[in-house]
C-alpha cells in the first residue's frame, strides 16, 4: 500500500499566515459587519460560503502560497518545495483538502 502523506500543520500554518501578512488587510472578512454599522448601514446580513476542493485544482494557488512564504523568508526554498511536493501527493493520492471560505455582507442604508 502506498505511504499515506504526512502532515505537517505547523509548516502549512506558517505558510498561511506568511502569505496573509504579504496583503495590506488579510483579515477584513472580520470587520466587514462592523464596517458596515459604522458607515450608517442596518440590517446587515453577512454569509459565509465554504468551498472545498479535494483534487489538485487549488496546486497553483498552494504553490503560490509557499512562494509567498519563502519570499518573506518565513520558510526556506527548500521547505517550500517539500510543501508544495507534499500537497501533490496528497492531490494525486486523494488525500487533499483545500478550504475556502467566501464571505458575502449585505446591508442597507
């Protein structure tokens, strides 16, 4: 039997959370409620959409990811091929789980 793929949440959330800091406002999706209130809106409604990809459609987005990682010098290049290598695997092996959550705010003023 193939060796199930190994893994390694302190790397992964190092590299989340290094990509996140390269944006200018990585955690908006949270203030968007209060946003809303705070510019004159009411009845703000705010939803959330979980997409969930199992294949290796989102190996771009998780190369990238680790790129971003290893720009910052968060993990070296070596580490971030290591990641991205294990990440196909878990793809190819049907072992991946890649979420994405999708917020959408809806108010009126």
């Amino acid at each position: 039997a193939a060796q199930r793929p190994r893994a390694q949440p302190d790397l992964t959330r190092c590299i989340v959370h290094a990509r996140a800091d390269t944006i200018p406002h990585p955690r908006i999706t949270r203030a968007y409620r209060n946003l809303l209130l705070d510019n004159g809106f009411h009845d703000v409604e705010v939803e959330v959409d979980t997409a969930i990809f199992t294949d290796a459609t989102m190996q771009p987005l998780l190369a990238g990811h680790a790129d971003a990682a290893r720009q910052t010098g968060a993990i070296s290049g070596e580490r971030a091929e290591a990641w991205v290598s294990e990440q196909a695997r878990r793809a190819a092996s049907g072992r991946l789980m890649v979420v994405v959550p999708m917020f959408l705010a809806a108010a009126t003023r």
